[in-house]
C-alpha cells in the first residue's frame, strides 16, 4: 500500500499534468502538453475522436476559429493507484466570427498508462456552447 507521501506525490503530477493540458490548450501550444500523450492516445469529446498524431492540428484548427480561451480547472480526482482521473474544469471561449462568448461545464474520464494519457473523455452539453450553437448574426 502507497504511504500517504506517495499518494500524495502522485496526484500532485496528475494535478500538474491536467494543468499542462489546460494551459496547452489555451496557449495554442501542444508542445506544452505533447509528452503526456501515448503514442496511442485518443481524445473523445462530443465533436468527435481525435487521436494523439493529430492533436497538434486539432487545437491549430480550434484557435483558428476561436480566441480568448480560458481554462479553469475546477476539481480533480483520482483512483489509489493513478490509472483513472476525473477532471471538472470551466471552458470560457469566444467565437472569432461574431465574438459570442460562453462558458462549458465540461466533466472528463482520463485513463492513463504508466503516467501517460492513453484515453481523455470529455463529456458537455453542447447546446449552452458557441462552438455548437448555429451563429444567428450575419457574416460579414
């Protein structure tokens, strides 16, 4: 059994990993957060499957169309033994476009492998976000 230093000592690098995740995604900087990836990582979110390999183009195509991301991380958990994480975190964006703005509550299951993310679950209600609501102002 894990003393309570160890235990503690993990989940302050899942913390940390969570954290480069989040700041990854805000910086436009995969590099940031490519090396908590397996080769063979999978990212699921109600926009569909993005495999690690092309996560770095993912979050290019995503600021392409969005600006100002702020990421709040707002709770984190994890099993004994590190293998399941559970994030709550905030994702504040604006729609480049025509500038509507919202705030996701997003929920997320991590799997990871020897410290790495093999599988990243996101789970939000799309109807509340900018970047699923139907623009209602004309284009310019």
């Amino acid at each position: 059994m894990a003393s309570k230093s160890q235990t503690a000592d993990a989940l302050e690098q899942i913390r940390a990993l969570v954290d480069r995740q989040a700041r990854a995604w805000e910086r436009n900087d995969f590099d940031l957060a490519a090396s908590d990836w397996l080769p063979d990582g999978v990212l699921t979110s109600p926009g569909g499957e993005f495999p690690a390999p092309i996560l770095r183009q993912t979050m290019n195509d995503f600021h392409a169309a969005y600006t100002d991301l702020q990421v709040e991380i707002t709770n984190v958990f994890a099993s004994p033994d590190g293998a399941k994480v559970a994030i709550e975190w905030l994702w504040s964006v604006t729609r480049r476009s025509d500038g509507a703005r919202s705030t996701t509550p997003d929920a997320i299951i991590v799997d990871l492998v020897d410290g790495k993310i093999l599988s990243w679950r996101e789970y939000f209600d799309l109807s509340t976000s900018v970047e699923a609501q139907t623009q209602t102002a004309s284009s310019h």
